[in-house]
C-alpha cells in the first residue's frame, strides 16, 4: 500500500499506541495536519508550542507511555526546546516531531529554517533528519524504541515538508534491530553477589532512590527491599512517590531542601544503596563532605551515571526493578538495624519537618498541607519551579509513584501548568493540581484556553507572594536583602481565569483555605485559586550551595 | 595531562562527528587529534580521537559518554593495550640540490621519502610514531620549515 510521508507519519503513531499527540500547526506541517484532520489520534492544540512539550512531558511522567508533540520548522521547533531539555534532563520518553523546510532549501537560511537536528543535539536521546521517505517508519520506530528503552529520553524527528507528501510503500518493521544500541537490563551476577554480602554485613543501611525507581517500575521492590532490611528510605525529588512517604521507614526528601534528619541519616549511614539516582549536586551539596564512611552500592541503568560524581564502591548497571528483585532473592542474613533505626529515629524527633505558624498571612506550607488532606494524598501534584515546588516536595504526602510531576534537572519555571494538562489527559479520573507560584504561573499561563477548550480540569494553586520567591529567599540570606528584581507583580488571577472562562478563587484568610480547595474540587472546570501567603515565607531547612548537606539553615528555633 | 588514545567505531551516517564533537565540547573536554574513515564495512567509519585528560575518572566519562551515543558502536581504549600506531606526515621544506645528501641521510633514518620537488622547495613525507615525527621535524627545522599537515594518530591493536 502506497502512503504518503504524512500517512505513513499517523500510521506509525497509530502502531505505537499513540492515543494523543499534543502540537501546533505551521507551514512545514501542512501535510502532516491535513492527515490529522481525519485521524483518530487525539489531538491537544496548546497556545504555545513549548506548552506542547511539557504537555507531553507530563503526560508521559503520569501514565509511562512515550508522550508526543509537534511542531512547524523554526520557530516551532525552537520553541519546543525547552520542553525538550527538560525531559532531557529527567529521562523522560518523549517523541518530539518537527516540520522542515523542503529537502532542497535545506541548508539556505529559507523562511522559518533552523537547523533542528544541530539545535537539539545535546538535549535529546538521539534525533533524525528524514532524507528519504522510505526510512520514515524505520525512523519512527526506533525513536519510539529509543525514547523508551535503557534510560530513557526524548527523541527528535525533524521531517522536511517535501517528505511529507512523498509517497511510498508503506512497511511497517516488526522488531527493531540496532547493533550499537543494546540498553543492559540485568545486573552482572558477580556484582550483585558483592551488594548482597555488603548489605548483610552492614550496620546502618539506607537506601537512596531516585526517578529511576519511578521510570523502572519498581516501587513495590523497593519497599520489599526496606521492610526485608528494616532500612530507612531517603529519595530525591525525582525519586518522591517511589516509597510511600507514610510509611514509619520513610525519611523524606534529602539534599539541600530536604529534610534535616534524611540529610543527618545519609552522613551516619555505613552502606547507601542509590537506586535509580545519581548524585546531583543539588543532593550530595559539598562532595568530599558527602557521607565519608559509607560504603556505596549504585544501581543504575546508565554506566555514565555510575561514578560520575562519587566514587563507588560496588556498581551494578542495569534495570533498578530487575535488580532489586534479584537481590531480594539472594538476601539470606539481613542485618541487625534496631539500633540504626532508633538512631534514625532519635534524628526525627530532634530535627522536624517545620514551619511557623505564628503571623497573619496564610503559610504556604498550610496550603500544600491542606490539599494533601483535601485529597486525601491522592491526588497528582505538577509543580512549578522554585519555592511552591520545595513545599509541593516537603509538605504533601505521597504514597504511589507518578503522582508527583516535578521539572527536576532542569528547573523549568512554566513546567507545571502545562504538564498537568499532559497529565489529566493521560490519568482524567484523578484530581490534578498545579502547585505554582505567582511568578512561574505567568510562564505558560496562555494554557488556561488550552485547558478551557478542551475541559481539561486541572486545579492550580498559586502560593500568591508578590516574589519570585526562591530568588529572593537567596538574596535574603547571601545578598543581604538587595531584592535584585525579584518583587513581580501579576494580573488579577481571578479576573484573569474568569476572561478564559475558568473559575478564580482569591484565598487571603486561612480559615477560607480549606473550604476554597474543597470548592475547587467539586467545580468541574480549570480553576485557579490565588492564595496571598506570606510574602517573605522562606523554604527551610536549606543547605547552602557548595556545603556539606548536614550543615543545614534550619530557620527556626 | 595524560594522553589517551581512543579506537571509536561509529555508524557511517551525516552527522555522527558533528554529535562526538559536541559531546567533546559540552563536557569540556579535550581532542588533541582525531582521524576518521571507512572500515571495510562501508556502513561503520572509524575514528582514533587522541584525548588529553587531567584525571582517570574524566577518560572513564568519556569512553561512557561515547558508549552512550546511539550512532556508536564501538569504543576502545588503546591506554593499556599493546597497540601499533602511526601518523602521516606530509612537510615542505627549503631545499636545493647542495643539500641532498644531508636530506637523504636523515630520510634514511626516519623512513621518510621526498614525494615532490619543486623550484626551491620539497614535500617530505614520513610515517611513524608521534615521538619520531616530532624528531624529524626538529631535524628538518634546520632547511627551513615552510608548512607541514599531520592526519593526526591512527592505532591497532
């Protein structure tokens, strides 16, 4: 059967099990949305096209599927940049599909040309140029395979608009076969043997874990692995929602907002296991500082992750979930920890997660808390970038993986809102919240007609402080108070929402928090609550950048 | 500084140097030569990249960062393992016929050939290991060095 490049393009998609594409149209896309027009795929139009990639970015995080945007050359594309790098950075699958200029203009500064390929080189997996449109389903194949296998990541596949009319006979590959691309799954025998003895001779294990628990599936593994050991459980942010945050092993979020007592834990600890992590600075703070007398396990299915930033002392490469299965078998003598945990605990009960209650002004904090009651710890929490994503981190308790969806490495401001449109759309029988501030909100907030449009009901609180907050709380403590442009002022969020045709709830009490979220629940439509907290509230405890991780500003006594 | 002698075999494709290059860029690190060509399978290319790392663990970076590239199926590490390299040297000199004897004798010992001669110049041309290279051409300093091109190291195991 002959089809043209465009067919071929939705065909592909259709195989993969692509049940919504999130895009924009332009001028080298014409013929690829002239085929969407009679497809049956669904399609999310956002107002931006960087919108369209942490759309799809979310929407992968939420469900595990491989998410997909589109967008026209040039500005399309580079618009899609930043959506691109940010999955990039937390090894998101993402396929990213751009329109080209004419195969014969490539090359000659045409009209809305950019070299896409050569942009987006260092912030994808892998990325394509189609030349010939008998390669186009072999293409889409394996960027689907390559976005979503090994570690996974997006991929970019750039289509000149000349392809897209071409036609061909259309052959779908049934398996992909790549000589330099074989992802390891399953941990070296001889190495998780060393784990196993190391684990079973050890005193004062933690386990440290990170997205890759998430990516991999392997939450179940992971609290088996505790229980098994009776070992105290820390993660990163992209690790929240791999062990219920609940449970009596857990210690919280560590690194430089995170908890006092995880980051104290980690520096007592003898054996770390690091499952699906990998050392980011913004976790280990001071590197030659970092816990000096643990003995480090590292399981990672990316060797470049491995030993990149401390040194380890048993790797293991593969996948975390096949991993800690085996490990779980393998394990006879598990270690005596009921002095660790009480020490754990005595860190706890010293070092609390806190905030002042004392003050007029609604705590951001509170209003994290109160949406964890509200939805019972169920509900999927998107962040934005800053101050309301450390709280989203610190103060809700999540039990279930994929419930939060946060812009890790690349502290993308403008993530949240547009990742949970991505996210209702793949998960629409959970309630989804955006936890934002006044200043990120304002990055993507043209999305609000997207949401409206398309009666993608996500709630969107916004801790409301005339700041951008993180920034100033920097220029509070190291700046000596010289507020560099960080005092930003918004539109009237309520007016704002209500022109889009969404709804807007101003908070200024704390008594109105609760019932305002309770209301918002039960209004089925995008609705924006403009909570006004305290506007020089600051995200404690804080490891200062390029300090050891147990010398924390606590901020209260 | 260490030098560390990298085999990479890469899929044949536009833009596989374009993505090592920038590999090499974004992380910072150093190519002190890189030489590239077909393999007798004319769908893998081969790249010998001489690097310059300050410490070991930057070389282990490097030979994963590689590893991880999709277009790369291949890396080896020439640093521990007895190997043959060789650059070619293509250099053109001051030079007349009252010098032919003093050229030949040290042609002689370097393996090298005279491979054009032309008004008062010529191009020597010489194979070798880097080290006999850079003698060479201390040697030839003494005529006159009017322009020189190296391919960079090429090795085998």
């Amino acid at each position: 059967m002959k089809l043209s490049g465009a067919q071929i393009l939705l065909e592909s998609l259709k195989r993969e099990g692509v049940e919504v594409m999130f895009g924009y149209p332009g001028g080298q896309v014409l013929p690829i949305f002239d085929k969407i027009y009679d497809s049956d795929i669904k399609f999310i139009l956002p107002r931006h096209e960087q919108a369209a990639a942490h759309a799809a970015d979310g929407y992968a995080r939420a469900t595990g599927r491989v998410g997909v945007c589109l967008a026209t050359s040039g500005p399309g594309a580079t618009n899609l940049t930043t959506g691109i790098a940010n999955a990039y950075m937390d090894s998101i699958p993402m396929v990213a599909i751009t329109g080209q200029v004419k195969s014969n203009l490539i090359g000659n500064d045409a009209f809305q040309e950019a070299d896409v390929t050569g942009i987006t080189r260092p912030i994808t997996k892998h990325n394509y140029l189609v030349k010939d449109v008998r390669e186009l389903a072999r293409i889409i194949r394996e960027a689907f395979y390559i976005a979503s296998t090994g570690r996974p990541g997006p991929v970019l596949i750039d289509i000149p608009s000349d392809i897209q009319l071409q036609e061909t006979e259309f052959i779908w590959p049934e398996s992909v076969e790549m000589r330099s691309y074989k992802p390891t799954y399953f941990g070296h025998p001889g190495q998780i043997k060393k784990a196993v003895k190391l684990i079973s001779d050890s005193k004062k294990p933690l386990l440290y874990i990170g997205g890759g628990v998430i990516l991999s599936g392997a939450a179940l593994e992971i609290k088996e692995l505790a229980e098994k050991l009776q070992a105290p459980v820390t993660w990163t942010l992209m690790g929240i929602g791999g062990f219920p945050a609940t449970h009596k092993l857990a210690l919280g979020m560590l690194g430089m907002h995170g908890t006092a007592y995880a980051n104290h834990a980690i520096m007592d600890a003898d054996v770390i296991i690091a499952i699906g992590a990998r050392f980011d600075d913004r976790v280990t703070g001071r590197l030659d500082a970092f816990a000096p007398g643990a003995r480090v396990i590292h399981i990672d299915i990316d060797p470049a992750s491995i030993s990149k930033n401390i040194k380890v002392d048993v790797p293991i490469v593969g996948d975390v979930k096949n991993i800690v299965g085996e490990m779980l078998e393998q394990i006879r003598k598990v270690p005596e920890t009921s002095g660790w945990l009480k020490a754990v605990d005595a860190l706890k009960k010293k070092y609390p997660l806190k905030y002042s209650k004392d003050g007029e002004h609604i705590k951001p904090q509170y209003v994290v808390e109160q949406i964890d009651e509200a939805t019972g710890g169920e509900a999927i929490i998107t962040t934005e970038v800053g101050q309301n994503q450390m709280w989203a981190a610190q103060w809700y308790k999540y039990t279930h993986p994929r419930t939060f969806i946060s812009s890790g490495g690349l502290g993308t401001m403008g993530f949240g809102f547009p990742a949970a449109m991505g996210v209702k759309v793949g998960c629409p029988d959970k309630a989804v919240f955006d936890i934002a501030g006044d200043g990120s909100i304002q990055m993507n907030i043209q999305e609000l007609a997207t949401c409206v449009c398309n009666k993608i009901n996500v709630k969107v609180a916004i801790l409301n402080n005339g700041y951008l907050g993180m920034v100033r709380q920097w220029q509070e403590l190291f700046y000596k108070r010289r507020y560099s442009h960080t005092c930003i002022s918004g539109p009237d969020f309520v007016k704002l929402a209500e022109s889009y045709g969404a709804v807007g709830i101003r908070v200024s009490k704390k008594e109105e928090v609760r019932p305002a979220i309770e209301k918002a629940l039960s209004i089925n439509n995008t609705v924006f609550i403009d909570f006004r907290v305290e506007p020089e509230e600051n995200v404690f405890p804080m490891v200062p950048a390029g300090e050891a991780i147990n010398r924390m500003i606590e901020g209260l006594a | 500084m260490t030098r560390h002698t990298l085999s990479v075999l890469v899929e044949n494709k536009f833009g596989v140097l374009a993505r090592i290059a920038g590999l090499f860029s974004a992380r910072g690190y150093n190519i002190a030569s890189l030489a590239v060509s077909e393999t007798m399978d004319p769908a893998i290319s081969c790249m010998t990249i001489v690097v310059e790392v300050a410490e070991e663990k930057i070389l282990e970076q490097i030979k994963k960062q590689l590893n991880k590239l999709i277009d790369v199926v291949t890396v080896t590490d020439f640093t521990k393992k007895e190997h043959v390299n060789r650059e070619l040297l293509l250099v053109k000199i001051n030079y007349s016929s009252k010098d032919k004897a003093r050229l030949e004798s040290l042609l002689n010992k370097y393996l090298g050939k005279v491979v054009q001669r032309k008004d008062d110049t010529a191009i020597v041309e010489v194979v070798g290991e880097q080290q006999q290279i850079k003698q060479l051409l201390d040697a030839l300093n003494g005529f006159g060095i009017k322009e020189l091109v190296r391919t960079g190291k090429i090795a085998m195991a």
